[in-house]
C-alpha cells in the first residue's frame, strides 16, 4: 500500500464513516481496515487520525499494542506457533524453529513470495492439544517437528490450486 489510490482512501474514510456515532470506534475501525487490506500502514493511521480526532500516535499504540493488528502486510497463510507455556514444554520452540527452517523467514517475517507469514504466538487457549498451531484460523493440534514439512507442502500446493 506504497501510495494510497483516491478509491483506497475514499474507502478508509467510509470504514471510519460507518463508526461515526460511536463512543469508543477506534477498535472497530482498524479491525475493518486490517480485514480489509491485511495490516494497518502509517499512512492509512493518518487517514484514521483526520476522520476521527484521535492522534496518529494514540492509533500507533493500538496498532503495535494488539498482536492481531499488523503494519506490514502478511503472507497468504499466517502460521501462528503457541509458544505458551503448555505448548512450550511439549517442544513449541522446536515446532516454530523447524517452520523459521524450512520458510527461510524469522517470527515476525513473511516469505518473499507473500506465501507465508510466521508468528509466534502467546497462549491460544489450545493448551489440551500442545503444541498448537493455527493457520488462518485452523488449528493444529499435538504438531510434531517431523509434521511441519507436510504442513508447509499441502498449503504450497493449495496456493498451486493442486
């Protein structure tokens, strides 16, 4: 989103428009822009400044507050690797280094094929099945390191359209 177009902006302005009477729209806001578009660019923070008064700083700390709201765009899929405690002990670490391995990409990246994104992730509420990983909102369960390949493999090959 290097350089808004006028449909883009006039889009972000209708999103705050929607939320105008409001108490508290900040939220609602930048989770229909994330949906949108997939993350939260500074420019788009300053569009959100102008609509509804707040400052560009108080939108920042909300966008880099909330894990769910991005500044940078994400892959296709986001692997997000629980690193909760539960998911810990049963070897998380391994499951996200075995990910971070095979992608090429650290926590926080994404490929440069704008396939995959890698997070890691505080407790996903999925501690009876550790380690968990979700992939845009499917979640797996009891992952092991010798799993992830087929993982990444079978969303390659859903992206091929196989």
């Amino acid at each position: 989103m290097a350089k808004l177009s006028e449909s883009a902006v006039a889009q972000i302005e209708a999103i705050c428009d929607r939320y105008e009477g409001e108490k508290t729209p900040l939220m609602m806001i930048l989770s229909d822009i994330q949906n949108e578009y997939g993350y939260i660019p500074l420019e788009v923070q300053r569009i959100v400044s102008q609509k509804t008064g707040l400052s560009v700083a108080e939108i920042y700390g909300v966008v880099t507050f909330y894990s769910f709201f991005s500044l940078e765009p994400k892959g296709k899929y986001v692997i997000g690797c629980c690193l909760g405690t539960a998911c810990y002990v049963k070897g998380a670490q391994i499951v996200i280094d075995r990910f971070s391995e095979l992608l090429g990409i650290k926590p926080g990246e994404t490929t440069k094929d704008g396939l995959f994104t890698l997070d890691a992730l505080r407790c996903i509420g999925a501690c009876g099945i550790a380690p968990a990983v979700s992939i845009n909102g499917k979640v797996y369960p009891k992952v092991d390191v010798e799993h992830v390949e087929d993982i990444i493999e079978s969303y390659r090959k859903e992206a091929k359209g196989a």
